[in-house]
C-alpha cells in the first residue's frame, strides 16, 4: 500500500514471512545466524548396556547431541577415568552403540569426550 506517495516498508532487518517472528541477523559477538541447530553442549552419556563378550556398550544420549561415528569418548566412575570407547554408525533415536577400546565399563557409568 502507498502513503503519500512514499511505499510503505518493513523494519530495515524483516526477514519474516506471514505469521512469523523476526529472527536477529547475528547472534551477540556477531555471529551470523546459522540455517540449522547447533548442538550447545557437547555429547555426553550414560552406559545403557555393556556386552563385554563381544565388546561393545550402548550408550543413552537422551540428554545430548548423538556424536558421530568414530569419535572416541572417555568412560567415568565416579570421576575416575575407567575405560574407552569409539562410536560407532549404529544408532537408535537417542542411543548409540560403541566399541569397547579399553577399560572396565559398567552400566551408568558416565561418558564424555576427553
């Protein structure tokens, strides 16, 4: 529509469609907004399973970002660094399977990266 003469336009930095909220154009310090989710936290578990005989445990990321295949995670006991493991491609919604590298790994104990 047209006031005046003049057309009538948005705020500087719209870049919304019908129905939407204005997004910044960067995040504080001048990041520019990325198109996906970037996880905040890095991936950190608990141990859901452990199969010592075939050497691998299922680790529950429920409250975390799934890693990649390949990573290699440290395993805790009660702060105490107990074991090692690598990430493997299978995944399940937010469990993951790992290769036991060493260590004795128990259920609930805490994996992290290093």
């Amino acid at each position: 529509m047209f006031k005046g003469g003049e057309a009538e336009t948005g705020p500087a930095n719209s870049n919304t469609g019908a129905g939407e909220l204005p997004r910044p154009a960067s995040l504080p310090g001048g990041q520019p907004v990325a198109g996906k989710t970037v996880p905040t936290k890095a991936s950190r578990g608990k141990v859901a399973h452990v199969d010592a005989a075939l050497g691998f445990v299922v680790i529950d990321f429920t409250f975390s970002a799934l890693p990649p295949a390949g990573l290699r995670f440290g395993v805790f006991r009660n702060g105490l660094r107990v074991g090692e493991i690598t990430t493997t491609k299978m995944v399940d919604e937010a469990f993951q399977v790992a290769d036991i590298n060493k260590g004795d790994i128990r259920m609930g104990d805490d994996v992290r990266l290093d």
